[in-house]
C-alpha cells in the first residue's frame, strides 16, 4: 500500500517543490559513474566508507519482506562543493541499491520552508523514514511533531536542531562533532601563530548548528588557553566562497593587523584566498589561513602554500544513512547520536598523491 501511495502521491510533491524553485522530488536518483563515487580521506570505520565496488547492497527491509525502503531527504541546497558531495553520495547510493531503496529527493535552495515544505510532502508520500540536515537550529517543533504523528522516524544529518525544542522531536542523528572540530582549528591556529596574534572569523550560517558549535569549540579554547591571540571580529559568510570572500575584503579594509583566518568551512576559507591575494598579501604566509570540512580545494590550496589546515567533517555519510533508516523501519533502536569519524590536516600533511585522491 506504501508503494502505491507514494506512486499516487509523487506529481503532487514535485509540484510543490517546483513551487519553491528548483527543487525536486525522485526515485532512484542517476548515479554518476562508479569512478566519480566520493570517498573521504581519511576513510571512516570501514564498513562505513567500503569502496564502490565493496557496496554492494543495501540492506533490505526485513519486516516487511521485499518491500522496497522509501526514505525522504531534504537537502539544504547547493551552498558548497561539500554540500554537493554529501548530496552526490546519498544520490548515488540509492541509485546502486533501487532493488532495495527508494529515494525522494528534495533540493531546499537554503530555505528552510523550503525543507519543512519537503517534508510535509514526504509525510502525506507515506515514507518510511525522513533524513535531512535542518539549515538553521530553530523552528522545527511543528513539523516534527507531524513526523511523530504520521509515526515517521526522523534523522538528522550532519546537523542538529535547538536543544530547547527536545530531543524527542527527532529519533537519531548523523553528523561530526563540530565543537571538536573548532577547537582542533583552534589548537592548530595556536601553533601557526605562535601563541600570539589577531585573528578573524568567517561564521556559517546564522543560526546552522554547524556554525553555532564550531564557533562554540575555536571561541571557547581561544578565550581559554591563548590569552595573546585576539579574535578581532567575527561575521557570517553563510557558508559560500563569494560570501567568505565579499566579508574577507571587508575585515582586510577595517583592520590593517590581520595574521590569521577562521574559517567556519572549506568554501569561505577559498573565498578568503582570493581576497587576500587581490590585497597584495600572500595567504598561507602574510595571513594564516584554517578552515574545516576537507574539500579537495582545500587540499589543493594546502599544496599551493596558501591554505594552512583544514578540519575534515566527511559528508560521505549516504551508507550510515540508509542503514539506520533500515533499522529504523524493522523497529530497531539506534543510537540518538551516531558520530561521524574525522580527521585533521595541515599543509605539511599534503602531497600530490594526497589531493589525487580527494573525490570531493
């Protein structure tokens, strides 16, 4: 009856989406081809970055025989090459495994009636479970509520909501531990400068889980263990490379004693090059330069001398994913928070082999 649902269902939810611009709803999205499948560096567990070809299934929904598993996604939108790759990898995960997945799509253009949108469609769709990562911490009480009633679990990916709204509104979530990840920055701006210095910080967007804890984790360990390294100013980027650069030419126009920059992800930290380089200034070396995420930009910026570290946060998640969505479906517990595994890499890490080896 859920296949049939969805199938009666589909035209109505892509015609709501459409209505929000260019998102969409899909099954069995096209995979790109199996080379192009994104992979991290450094691998997570195992089971939880295989190769390609090592994916070979994806688990089947026992409960309910050869029943496929319908999952919702509602992704943030295109902020970043990172976004893109967390979307690619879910896309074609789905797209190897349509014997036993079925996936609906949406793109919310970084809006987040966009995504409550999406997901009011993946409830009347009759899904088995929705996943999405929520573009700002706050506001999700309704429609979660309406998740519960519908009796849908929910996952949250790589991304939390507001701990005031309770945890009860969401049953796992996937994603890094973005406090960790501000301070391993912090701790690396700490040994590049010295111990001394004046900084500026490029936040995410305003509100994104993501921006609130790595700020938290850089912040807190500064103000903490660093008494000579001083945050000049701090001001959002929202997470794209023309935002990180527009607010980089800003900070470098107000403040004449800059030596280093946090960057909040990959995206703003490339847009802050390009800005320091236009100024006459040699990024990596005049102006320190530290982001997080490990896109292969990044990488390729660190073998250039013009990037100094970044902080992985893998978005190569799409397994863990449709795994725990499996779970959930045959009324397995999970855990509430499934923790993402990490790493940190710093200029003196970085090879051509190294950035060969990037997919995303």
């Amino acid at each position: 009856m859920k296949k049939v649902v969805a199938l009666l269902t589909g035209l109505t939810m892509a015609m709501g989406l459409v209505a929000c611009g260019n998102s969409s709803t899909q099954t069995a999205a096209p995979a790109p081809a199996a080379e192009e499948a994104p992979a991290a560096e450094p691998a997570p567990a195992e089971e939880e970055t295989e190769a390609p070809d090592e994916q070979a299934e994806a688990p089947a929904a026992e409960s309910t025989g050869n029943e496929k598993l319908v999952v919702g996604f509602a992704q943030i939108g295109q902020e970043s090459g990172w976004r893109d790759a967390e979307t690619n990898d879910v896309q074609w995960y789905a797209a190897r495994n349509t014997d036993t997945i079925e996936l609906a799509f949406a793109d919310a253009q970084q809006k987040q009636e966009n995504q409550i949108k999406a997901i009011r469609n993946f409830i009347e769709m009759d899904v088995d479970v929705i996943a999405f990562p929520p573009v700002v911490e706050t506001g999700w009480e309704a429609v979660l509520t309406e998740c519960q009633e519908a009796g849908i679990p929910v996952i949250l990916v790589d991304r939390g909501i507001d701990a005031s709204a309770g945890e009860d509104l969401y049953t796992t979530m996937i994603a890094s531990d973005h406090v960790w990840a501000g301070e391993q920055a912090a701790i690396v701006m700490n040994d590049l400068l010295g111990g001394t210095g004046k900084v500026v910080e490029l936040e995410g967007t305003v509100g994104a889980s993501a921006a609130v804890q790595r700020k938290q984790g850089f912040d807190d360990y500064i103000a903490n263990n660093c008494p000579d390294i001083e945050i000049l100013d701090s001001q959002t980027g929202d997470f794209t490379r023309a935002m990180g650069k527009e607010v980089m030419e800003s900070f470098l126009k107000s403040y004449s004693d800059i030596d280093a920059v946090f960057c909040h992800n990959d995206d703003m930290a490339l847009g802050a090059i390009e800005a320091i380089k236009e100024a006459g200034l040699k990024p990596g070396e005049d102006i320190k330069v530290v982001g997080v995420d490990g896109v292969k930009g990044a990488f390729e910026s660190m073998l250039a001398g013009e990037m100094n570290c970044t902080v992985e946060c893998t978005p190569i998640l799409a397994q863990q994913i449709f795994d725990t969505a499996a779970k959930l479906k045959n009324g397995e517990t999970v855990d509430k928070w499934i923790m993402s595994a990490d790493g940190v890499y710093t200029a003196d890490q970085v090879t051509q082999e190294v950035v060969d080896g990037r997919q995303y």
